[in-house]
C-alpha cells in the first residue's frame, strides 16, 4: 500500500492521522476501566500469538544478516523477551489512572468555579528505532492516557511491528473501540520519517526513541511539538573526604551494570584529595573498564590513556570511562556544567553542604546523592513504565509515563457571570 | 553596537546568552525574598523614571507617524500605562514564590528518597511587537521565577524599551544581582530575529508575543523550546432551552468588551430553536457589530452578510460576528472541532447533560459553561499575572504565569544504594 509518490504518500498519512484523531475521540468518552480492558486484551494477544511474533521476527532476523551483533540483539525476539512485553503491558494498567484528574480548582469572587482537569493529549507519534518491544509498550502507554497513537519503526523491525500491531488492533476491536487507535506508518523510508515528522497539527506531539543521528534528524526537521529523549552523559563526583567503599561500589554500579543505556555513568570527577586511593581500587574493581584521564589520573593510575576534549563531551555507552581529578567541588560544577547533557549527575560525599550545593547548583533531570545514576529510570523510581527519559526542560523532565502523556484543560462553570 | 554581520551579530547574541546564563546562576542561590526584591526595585525605578521613559516613547513615537491609530496606541505610554506597569510588576512580587517548591516526593522500598523540585527554567526568551510594557512585565515574571531573560522587541520601539531596560538593570544592580539577568537585542532587523530565534542550546525557552505574522515565523524558524501565544478564534454556543437573556448579556460581553484581544468572541453557534428569538435581541443589542452568517442567520437576521468558509475560521479581532445556527449540540461540538484555534469556547445551557458533554468533548485551553470567555485570563481567573495564553498542549496550556515558566528536577538521596 506504500507509495514513493510524496504527494500520495502525505495523503495516506494524514488519513491515517485523521482515523487516530478521530479513534482517540471516542476513547476520549471510555472510562478508566475500558482503557485498562483494552491493554488486557492487548497483553493477552500477545501472549496467544507469541509463536505468530517469532515467525514474523524470524523474517526480520534474516534480512539483517549484514547487522552489527548488538544491532541483532536489539531487533530479536524470543519467548522471554515476547512475556515481558505481556507484563509491561500488565504494569501499565496497573498504574493509576491519570485521565480526569483534577489537578486543582477554586472559586472566584464572582462565583465562577474553575477547575484544571488532567486530559489525553490526543494524538502521540512514536518514531523508533530496531527494538520491537518499543511497539507495544509505546501503545500501551499512549492508549491508557486515553491518546491514539502513530507508530514509525524501522525497516528492519517491519514484519515484526506489523505482526504486533495486528495483535494489537485486534484487542482493540475485540473491547469494542476502533482499531484506528493505533497507527502504523510502513512507508520507512527516509522522505516517509520526514512526512511524519511534518505532520503539522494532525499531530500534539512526536517522541523518538533511538540514537544520536535520529534524535538529530527530529530536532532539525519536526515541524510538530515533541519531546527529546536525548543523550546521557552522566557524572559521578567523588567528593574530598568521600566514603571510598560507598564510591566504588555506586562507580562499579553506575559504569558497569548496563554500560549501553543513557543513565550509565560516563565520566568521573573525583577530587585531588582522594583520587589516588579511589583509582587504586578502581583500578581492580573496574578490570575490564578502558579509562581515559588527565594529566593527574594517568600520574595515579598507570593503565589510563589520555583523554581528548571529545572524551569528556561524548556518551560513550561502553566500558570506557573518561576521569578528571578536581580541586574543588567547584570545580566539579563547572565541569557538570559544561559538559553534562542534563540527564543524570551523582555527588558521593560525606559532606552536608557540598551535597546541599551539589543539588541546588546542578541543572539536570536528576541530582544524586550517594547513589547510583541507574535509578534513573521510571520503573526504578516507582513512577511505572516510562516511553523515555527526557532531558528537555519544556512540558516533561526525567522519566516520561503515563502523566507526561496527558495535558491539561481549564474548565470554568458559571451563571451568567460576565466580566467588567 | 549593532552590526549587521551576520556572524557578528550571532557573536554579540551568543555573548548577551551566555552573559545572562552567568548571571540566572547567581539569581538560582537568591532567596524569594531577594527576588521580590528586585521586583519592587524594578517598580520604584519605573515609577521614578516616568518622565525619562514618557520622553524616550515619544522619540518612537515621532518615528512612527505612518502607522495606524491602533498600532499607534499599542506603542505609546502615558503616565497611566506606566503606573499600570509599576502595579503589574508589584501584582507579580505579591505572588506565591515557586521556585523550590517540592512538587511531590516519595521513598523507595530500598530507602532512596526521591522528590521533585520546581526549579527555574534558566534563560527565557520573549520576541515582541510594538506594546513597550511588556518589556517590563515579562522581565518581572521571569525573574520571579529566577530566570535570566532576553528581550527582542520591534525597532518601533527601541527608544522606549531601552529606556525601560536600563531603568530595570538599574533596578537589579540595586539589589546586588548582575544587570546581565536582562539581555536586551538591539538589532531589530529580520535577520536579527531569525538568529534570536536560533539561538540553539543558549535559550531554554521562546516566548513570542504578537499577532500571526510572527507566530507563524517563530513556528517556521525556531530551533529552540517554544511556547506559543496563538491565536484565539473562540466559540459562544448557544444551546436549545438556554436562558436568552443571560446568552445576551454574555454574547454582548465576549463580543464587544474589547473585541481586539484573544479571549473575544469570534463566532456565535445557535440552536435553531432559539435562533430567530436570540438573533432579534443580538440585533439591538450589538448595533455595532458586523454579522456575517448562514444561510438560515441571514433569513432570519436581514442585516447579516454572508459568511465565507474564511469568516469562520479566523479571528477578526474586530467587531464582526460570525454565526451559524445548527440544529444539534452534535453539529455545533463538529463545527468548534474543525475551526476551533483550542483557546476558549463556551456553552449557554439549561441543560445538565449538554453542559457535562460539551465540557468533556470540547478540546481546548478552557471550556466555559454560562459565563464570557473575555475570564480566560490570568489575573480574571486569579493565577496572576500572565506572560501569554498558551494554545498548545505541552508544557502550558492555557494562561501562563510564573509556574509555567519553571521546569522540575528529582532529587534523589541515598547512603550507598545501588541497583541490583
């Protein structure tokens, strides 16, 4: 059904745009308990049709041979990866519902009664990269905040986002609201990403969920609202006088316990006073960790190569770790402050003014104190699934569930008040 | 100062950035009270100065003989207009401080303590036209909210406005806080704002202010955070059964209190009920107003035009009505659907069960129920004073004050955790 024609091709993007605005109309109208009916139905499809998603995944699988092995990785499907898509959908219809929340209200002088009601924000696009759970989980979200949804994955996921989204439309008719609800965009062309990154006001916002070169082409060419899940590059302080145990178990854990996500730790600031002992200890707790330092941290620790400019700027997503000793907490500001992509920065101290400067002075998603970055994370946080991390300031910061997908009205009740 | 080179400019613009991006870094240590601080320094100063801005506006004034009467007054001052700048600078001192405000907070099973802060938002940007009180009014708000802000307003006004920001510069350096918190743009040529606009990471937010011809050109050329103060094309609904006299009143008030603003009314929708009967009191009561209906408006209203497809999708600003009379509160909720701009539209019923399903069917900033939309409207609605209206969904909808110009922060706080 996919046509290269652009004109053709915007036509049947805003149509489908137009059949999810008015899908999400309808859901609009649904209670709280039809929306958590309708993941249900979503979660138990997936699980009757897991042999019917490895089979299409399979297909996937063989057209990207020519893939990297963490690319592969990430476009696999198996039956354990297939059962926690089931329960992440469970998760998020246990949440608490959002939709029709009064977030405050009060009574003015002249009687009017106002109120801010929490409301859908209508119609969410999704455009993503290899990983084929981003297609239920985004749904799911998306579909319990009472929106529709406009998925665009990749090619290399087609047979397998198809495959999902038939089951999820399925759940959807099989509750009795409209299937449109959710949309998938196959054309996956590069001139098909830009159409929909372009869609205008069909859609209230776009997110993308991928790496540095796709969150690139959103923030050059979106013509919509949306919302950055951006780069983390995240620092661990290691304060004068800091408990050097506590430091490199929370260093351990922030660097190593999943080095390819975006609240791993990438570079370490650790001040003068402490830096010989803490490298010390690094040195064999982070065996398999590349660490790449200044001209004091390769004074201290021998096995450290230098580091560039780029090193300190750069979420590496890898056992490397980029090392600076510092004079002062100060000094470990300013560093934060130049380099931080104002996701996750941690201070391990002893110290209750500099932990109280620390979290007052640094401008980021998330301040830590004696803990690791990986906390970052909505699951972790206990705030639910998350469709992302932002690292934006504007309408949501940190992890994103089902709240950040929602928007607020005002409604205003009166009897012939008129305004003077 | 100015010069046109462009990489210059950009130069001279990136410096005034990272000048107030400095200086927002000492206001973020400042307490509530030192902020309020500023502010009444900023009011005493303007209320000082009065004769020295009143000499600087009629400078511009002389310059700008060929405008219009309305573009005119928007950029004159008189001792009245300054007087309300100095009470609206005192209204915005007098409201709750935000900043650090724990917005919710919670602990976790592993004892990690987890809130959220309101912190500022860091450097805003405000693009403008001719009206020199919002140089004053916005630089309030944002510091209030502990932002840096810069200013771009219409070379129409630049005497004004630099005399105004010299005098609120004055005001900080009072209180001990660098004048660099208030950057203003002395280029006002087109290629000047397109670069104020694209100031990429040194701006955390844009604010424009000013009629279509500029929102459309933030909405095209930005590339950074917007929050935009659109357009307002609102709805008055009349209902079947609804009491005519108290639609008249509120038709007449949304209408023609000041018809040039964006809460006015734009369109009148009628139960064919009560249409001949309305449209016969409308008559008298709004001699002044243009109509411009349908075909049924016009046979029962001689004095209606005919309505263009264009009449009911814009916003006259002007006293000119446009009306449609339908036959259900389905066609009238279909019709605020395709031209509703999502500012405010009202209903006037008797009718519970119409009131609840236009409330929770309408899809905008606010929904009003018997009452003028003229109360949409920071102050009118007691949330103080307002940078814009919002139109759009993320981050603010609606009126936005100094909540809206803060973002948030989780603050996590533990003694060792790490994650397993």
């Amino acid at each position: 059904m996919t046509t290269q024609n652009p004109a053709g091709m915007d036509a049947r993007l805003h149509e489908l745009a137009q059949r999810a605005r008015s899908a999400q109309r309808s859901l609009a109208t649904a209670s709280g308990a039809i929306r958590a009916q309708v993941l249900e139905a979503m979660a138990s499809g997936i699980h009757a049709n897991c042999d019917e998603l490895l089979a299409a995944n399979e297909l996937d699988m063989e057209r990207a041979a020519e893939l990297t092995r963490a690319q592969r990785d990430r476009l696999r499907l198996d039956a354990v990866r297939v059962a926690a898509m089931v329960s992440s959908i469970r998760d998020i219809a246990r949440q608490p519902d959002v939709v029709g929340q009064v977030v405050d209200g009060w009574v003015l002088g002249n009687g009017l009664r106002v109120r801010r009601v929490r409301v859908p924000l209508g119609v969410i696009g999704v455009i993503y990269e290899n990983r084929p759970n981003v297609t239920s989980d985004a749904t799911a979200l998306a579909l319990y905040a009472g929106n529709a949804i406009m998925l665009r994955g990749s090619s290399l996921a087609l047979n397998s986002n198809q495959a999902i989204v038939a089951v999820l439309k399925g759940a959807i008719w099989e509750v009795g609201l409209e299937p449109d609800l959710v949309a998938m965009v196959d054309d996956t062309t590069r001139a098909g990403a830009l159409a929909f990154m372009q869609l205008g006001s069909a859609m209230d916002v776009l997110i993308p969920r991928g790496g540095p070169e796709l969150i690139d082409a959103v923030r050059q060419h979106a013509s919509v609202p949306t919302i950055i899940d951006g780069d983390g590059n995240c620092h661990v302080y290691v304060d004068r006088g800091a408990n050097l145990e506590m430091a490199t178990a929370i260093i351990e854990n922030a660097k190593t316990q999943r080095p390819g996500v975006c609240n791993a730790m990438e570079t370490l600031l650790v001040h003068v006073d402490v830096a010989g002992a803490l490298l010390d200890r690094l040195d064999t707790v982070l065996g398999e960790v590349e660490f790449r330092g200044d001209e004091t941290t390769r004074a201290l620790c021998k096995r450290a190569v230098s580091a560039t400019e780029d090193d300190y700027a750069r979420e590496f997503l890898d056992l490397i770790l980029a090392v600076k000793v510092v004079g002062s907490l100060d000094e470990a500001i300013d560093h934060i402050r130049r380099y931080s992509s104002g996701h996750s920065e941690a201070i391990i101290t002893e110290s209750y003014a500099n932990a109280q400067r620390f979290v007052h002075e640094v401008d980021a998603a998330a301040v830590l104190v004696n803990t690791s970055t990986r906390f970052v994370d909505g699951g972790q946080l206990g705030m639910g699934a998350e469709i992302g991390i932002s690292t934006q300031k504007l309408h949501a910061r940190g992890p994103m569930g089902i709240e950040q997908l929602t928007t607020t009205k005002i409604v205003i009740e009166g009897e012939g008040q008129i305004r003077r």
